[in-house]
C-alpha cells in the first residue's frame, strides 16, 4: 500500500498534493476493509480518479472521479469503459429507487452533479472525500431495491 501511495503521489497535479493524497490514503483504507476485490485500486492521472467497482449481480463499472479542489469542491462523478471512455455501456440501469439517471449523472451526494440538479442542497466539504464518495456509489451498486443491472440503450441492442 505504501508503495502504490509512493507512486499515485508523482501523478498528483501540483498544489492538491497534500489534500488528495490524505485522500487516497483513506480511500486505501475503506479499499483495505471492504476486501474481497469488490473495490478495487484506484488508477491515477492527475486529478482523475479511476475506480473498479462490482455490483450486486458481479458486473464491473468503473466510476470516474475528477477532483478540481479536493474537498472544496464537489467532486464530478460518472461511469466509464475499460478504456476510460465515457459511454452509455458504462452505466447501470436508471432506476427510480436509486442515484443512477443513465447514462447522464450520479444523483446523490457528494456528486457535482446532484448538487447541480438539487439546487436547494448545499454541499458540505466533509462529505466529499473520497472514500465517501466511492462507499456511496458503491452501496448503491449492491442495493436490492435501487440497482437494476447495466444499462441497456433502446438503440444497443442485447447486451454483450
């Protein structure tokens, strides 16, 4: 763990070093306890944060996190393929039960996004780190009554 936050350090864009770094330690952390690979390591590039999630019925996503000013901010959250690429595939079913509105934006907190639908809420710096955000994300990807499977564009076709 000491030599992945050694590595992910040199990647950080300068001046949110100290603040996303304690982040990613924590995020290290809630990774550390989860266990089982279910949340996987985070990958890095300057103020994204790419992070393999397994939901419910074992599919994969992965949640893009952009960091413009580490806790000051929102981060911005969405759902991209292998390659990083943002795509309607990348996402889980919109369900009216859960956060996911596919293939545009994460409604709950800490997301950007739902503080931009949900005008009235004012976001509180605590709740935007992180380990937070990925935990909310990812018990959402494992909730019974608001995780429905991957989306399924009207225009895509069967699944692959």
């Amino acid at each position: 763990m000491a030599r992945w936050l050694s590595m992910v350090s040199g990647l950080l864009p300068a001046g949110t070093a100290g603040d996303l770094e304690e982040g990613l330690r924590e995020l290290a952390e809630l990774i550390r306890d989860v266990g089982g690979e279910r949340i996987g390591p985070p990958d890095v590039h300057g103020n994204r944060v790419y992070v393999p999630l397994t939901a419910r019925d074992g599919e994969r996503y992965i949640l893009r996190i952009i960091v413009e000013r580490y806790l000051a901010e929102p981060p911005r959250c969405t759902f991209v393929d292998e390659h990083y690429q943002e795509t309607p595939a990348a996402w889980p079913s919109p369900d009216p039960r859960g956060p996911f509105r596919a293939p545009t934006f994460i409604c709950t907190p800490p997301t950007a996004e739902f503080y931009r639908y949900h005008r009235d809420r004012a976001y509180d710096p605590g709740e935007g780190t992180l380990a937070n955000t990925v935990a909310t994300i990812f018990v959402a990807l494992n909730d019974v009554s608001g995780y429905s499977g991957r989306y399924r564009s009207a225009r895509r076709g069967p699944a692959r």
